[in-house]
C-alpha cells in the first residue's frame, strides 16, 4: 500500500518551481509522474520519495498535515532547494485548502467534492471601489488564466500550473478569496484530468475555467460589485440561542484527502443550518466520521444521532453558510428527533419540486447547498440513473443519481436495490444537480406516509435512510409481490442533450482539453458550417455567432514578415471563449428549469 503525500499549500509549489532553471522546467512533468508510487511514511511523521541513489526529498507537514513553509520541504541534492526533486514532490503531492481555523473555535472548512459543490464566498461586505492592489492581482490572475486556457489540458503541464498557483496567490495577499479558489479549483481540474483520473469530468473542468475567468475579468476591469471579492474565512458570529432538528448526514470525500461528515439541521423557522466534521483522512474518515461524536457545546451525541435528533443550542456562533461552530461558550443540550412527517421538516416536501428548482436557478449563489425534498413513485433503472416520478398529477420523470460515486460509499448500491422494486414510494430527500435536466441526487429516502408499498425502515431509524451511511436490506422492503402495475413510461426526452447547444459545449470542451490550436482547426475548411448552420435553423443565432466567434479568434494568428507573432496575447481568445461560455450557461440553465416542469402527458418539455 502506497504512502500518501500530504497537501502542500500552493504557494509553497509555486515558489519552487519559480525557482527552476528554464532547462529543470521543461523536464518537471515527467519528473512529477509516478514519484508518489515511491513515498514512505518515516516514524516521525515525515514523508520522504527517493530520485535515485544521490537524493531524498524529505516533506514534514505542520501540525495541521499540511506542508505550509518552504522549508517543511527539503532535499539532500546538491542544487537543493532549486533542485528538480523537490519540485517534482511537491507536485505530485495534492494541494492544500486554505490553512484551517485555530483548533475548537470552528470546524474545518469542508473540501470541494464532485457530489459537494464548493460554496461562492460570501459577500465582504460593501466598499466603494477595489483597491490598486485588487485590480493589479485580478489583472495577472486574469492573464494566467487566458494562458491556461490556451495551453488547454494537453499543455497545461507543471510549469503553466504553478503560475496560475502564483497568481492566486496573489489574489489571496490582495484580498481576493473567492478569485483565489477559483484559481485552485482549475489547477485540480487540470491535475485530474492530466492523470486520467475516473472522477475527472471535462465539463467540470470547464465550468471551473469559465468562474475563474468570469471572476477575474470582471474584477480586473473595475466595475466588479465589491461582493465579488468573497470572504476569506467563514465568520462565525454570534446566533444566541437555537433549536434545531435533524435532517440526515452525508460522507464528504475530497481530491485533496480531506474527507468527514455533514449533518444537515433544521430550525423550527425552516432556517437551514449544518454541523460539519472534515479533516484530512480520505475514505476512512469519511466512512467513519458518521458514527463520530459531534464535537459541538458538549452534547453527548455522535453525528449518526444528531441526524434523527435535535440540539437546543445556548451561545450559538454561526457562518453566513449556516455552519454552526464549535466555540467555548457554546453549550448543547440533546433533543428527541422528530419525523419528516412533523414540523419543521414537512414542508420541505409540501411543494412542487419544480417550484423549488425555479427557486434556486433564480438565486444560483444559494444553489450550491440547498435540499429538496418530493414523493416520488419509482420507474426503474435507466442507464446510470434511477428514473422516478414525482406524486403529482403530470409529473416529469426525475433522474436520480449517487450523492457521491465512490464505490467504498453505499450510495450507488443503495440506488440499485431501490431500482429492483418499480412502483416503489418513497420520500426523498437530496440535493438538485443544475447542470443536469431534472436530475436530483438523494441524500436520504424515507416511507410515504399512508403508502401501501413503500419502505419499512426500523424504528430506531426514525422514518429515513441515510444513503451514504446506512445501507439497505430486503427486509426494509415490501414484498414485491404487493408492487402496482409497472409505469409504462419509459426514459423520456432530455432537452439539453437533444439540444443543438451540444455543438457549443462540444467547441468549448475542445478548446479546455485540446488548448488554442484544437479550436482554431475547426474554423477551418467546412467545419464551420456543418457545426454552427444547426444552431441557426434552430433559432439559437446568438450560439452561433458567439461559436464561430470564438473558432475565427482562435485562428487568428497574426504575424509580421520575420514570421513572429504580432500579437502573442491570449486575451482575446480568453474573452472569445468566456462569452460563448456565459451564454451557453444561461442557455442551459433555463432547459434545466423547463426539465422540471410538469406537461399534460407527464413528459418532459422538448427543446429544439
């Protein structure tokens, strides 16, 4: 079993590879690649990789398992510390989140997960204008980000990675977080996709480039809201006294080996609020943090019983997020739980699901966390997801696909024993995906009350299943003898992948993956043609102008009579590509709203 390398701070990588000669540059990639496979853990904490016989980098992580200090990384080459083997550990060891909070005053900042959206920062709070310092760093941020993007993930190497590193760290000393971690979140993306990773998604990738260029565009031209600027850390401040009621737990699992447990809560006003437990660990700590004591007040409840109890909370401190901290003062007093069929959770499921989504695709910065909850009557599996109908007259069918895809979680397992029991009811509870059509992915499931065939849950349960946690046996089903008749429906139609928008998401994901020059080789010849003239006969004209837009820009090299490029700037391919990006979310977006809504047959809306 391989030894793994503890997360280094970004700034740390990127100084050392400012530090390499041109020539140690260009051999860092290849340096980088398999080095982790020769990793050993020493005994007193210290992590160290061999470069044959001469070297030995050394990496001594900090109290928080973070190598945050230069000098935590160390090697015993003669061109240490401007040496290519330390650089190459640095690399290949997975970068660090922001340094964490002092010890029980809050919880750790939960990492960014495929199935866990990272949270937009918070507002700042108002200023009149940003300052020189702002703009200067979200300028440069804005430049790598353009080189990046040109680069694509074919040459988005090392060297590319570590200057988008540099500038988001910059961003950070100016005071520009929310710049910062979209800066952080591309140089992931360019790292998982460049190893192949299964979780990678190029879509993803994509979404995280069109943020980070959006973000420092728009600050970079001083007309940004201030808000723009986000928050560095989660404030927490003080909530006086609260009672709240628990939802459901859900594993958290991240790229950077954080992993843990969220517990979702609910106050008596259906205010939202959450207790979270994520420290570096990967899969053990995540499978095992939901069984692990709630570090909050001195209540004697583990995360497990706080999802089906409650907390009367004295001296509160809450973040902006609704993230209850851990602080001194503060004193817990146990509840007992309360069902998804009493107050305050029941209204979650008393309205339409499609009201809800409309709801959130209106406010998208409060997207990222919120819960839905329906009654749906299962269809079957379709694929990769698990069709269902929501209980109401002319419901569309929903997809509903794992929480998180790892295969060491039950939420995929739990999902396919649902599947084997078609006209199965069930009350779910979950989080919309909004970049999918009318796509949800549960959290936790639970009976319909009054429902002859729907789950039977043991009591100490009290009325849910937790999908990431808990695992589900025949016994928690109805005999399937008892099953109605199958719903005839079959998959029905997907307006964003029936869309003609497929040709621009096609054009914009080629130039993430393939850089500047794939792009320009599809303006050339009839290519043009053939990929924009159907978005044109489909009344989208404003996606084909900005596509072939951005196809001709990419193509535009040009160049003086010594063959040197006249103007080498990637600006305005960047600015090409963020605007067919932008329109293309948009565009997206209000199919995604429309999947949600509810037609005569039950079907759902087609788009052309």
């Amino acid at each position: 079993m391989s030894t793994e390398l503890p997360p280094v701070a970004p700034e740390v990588l990127a100084e050392a590879v400012e530090n390499l000669t041109a020539r140690l540059r260009k051999k860092l990639d290849a340096a980088t690649e398999g080095c982790a496979a020769g990793a050993a853990l020493e005994a007193d904490g210290s992590v160290t990789i061999r470069f044959g016989e001469d070297a030995l980098v050394t990496l001594r992580p900090g109290p928080s398992g973070t190598v945050t200090e230069a000098g935590q990384a160390t090697c015993s080459c003669l061109l240490a510390p401007r040496c290519l083997h330390r650089a190459a550990a640095l690399g290949a060891a997975p970068l660090a989140d922001a340094a964490p909070p002092p010890p029980g005053e809050q919880p750790e900042p939960e990492a960014p997960t495929e199935s866990v959206p990272a949270e937009p920062a918070e507002p700042a709070g108002p200023a009149p204008v940003l300052t020189e310092a702002q703009l200067g760093a979200a300028a440069v941020l804005w430049h790598a980000a353009a080189e990046a993007l040109a680069a694509g993930v074919t040459a988005g190497g090392a060297v590319v990675q570590a200057e988008l590193l540099r500038a988001a760290h910059t961003a950070r000393l100016a005071g520009l977080p929310r710049a910062e971690a979209a800066a952080l979140r591309v140089v992931r993306g360019l790292r998982a996709a460049r190893e192949r990773r299964a979780t990678q998604r190029l879509g993803a990738l994509t979404g995280a480039f069109r943020e980070l260029l959006h973000t420092a565009g728009v600050l970079a031209s001083g007309t940004a809201d201030p808000a723009l600027t986000g928050t560095a850390r989660r404030a927490y401040a003080p909530g006086g006294s609260l009672q709240v009621h628990g939802l459901c737990r859900e594993p958290v699992l991240s790229a950077t080996g954080y992993g843990g447990v969220v517990t979702h809560l609910l106050a008596p006003d259906g205010a939202r609020y959450s207790v979270s437990d994520v420290r570096p660990g990967g899969l053990a700590r995540a499978r095992g943090a939901g069984s692990a004591s709630v570090a909050l007040g001195g209540a004697v409840l583990d995360h497990a019983g706080l999802a089906r109890g409650g907390l009367r909370i004295v001296g509160a401190t809450v973040s902006a997020e609704g993230r209850l901290g851990a602080g001194r003062e503060v004193r817990a007093t146990p509840l007992r739980g309360t069902l998804w069929t009493e107050q305050p959770a029941a209204p979650l499921f008393a309205r339409p699901a499609a009201e809800a989504v409309a709801e959130l695709l209106a406010d998208p910065e409060g997207a990222e966390s919120a819960l839905l909850g329906c009654d749906v009557t299962v269809v079957g599996a379709a694929g990769e997801h698990l069709l269902v109908r929501e209980a109401r007259p002319g419901a569309p069918l929903l997809r509903l696909l794992p929480a998180h895809p790892h295969p060491e979680l039950p939420h995929t397992a739990n999902l396919r024993r649902i599947a084997g029991y078609p006209g199965l009811q069930l009350r779910v509870l979950g989080r919309p995906d909004l970049d999918r059509a009318a796509t949800l992915r549960p959290l936790a499931v639970g009976p319909v009350p009054g429902a002859p065939y729907t789950l039977r849950l043991p009591e100490e349960w009290l009325g849910r299943a937790d999908l990431g946690y808990d695992r589900l046996q025949g016994i928690h089903f109805p005999p399937q003898a008892d099953a109605p008749g199958p719903d005839p429906a079959a998959e029905g139609p997907d307006p964003l992948a029936d869309s003609p928008l497929w040709r621009v998401r096609r054009l914009l994901e080629t130039g993430v993956a393939g850089g500047r020059r794939a792009v320009a080789e599809s303006a050339r010849g009839t290519a043009p043609l053939a990929s924009f003239g159907p978005l044109r006969r489909a009344g989208l004209t404003a996606a084909a102008e900005l596509s072939g837009a951005l196809a001709a820009e990419a193509d535009r090299r040009p160049r003086n009579a010594f063959g040197r490029l006249t103007d080498p700037s990637p600006d305005g391919y960047a600015w090409a590509w963020l605007a067919a990006a932008t329109h293309l979310a948009a565009a997206e977006r209000s199919l995604v709203a429309a999947s949600w809504t509810a037609t005569p047959d039950g079907a759902m809306p087609t788009a052309r």
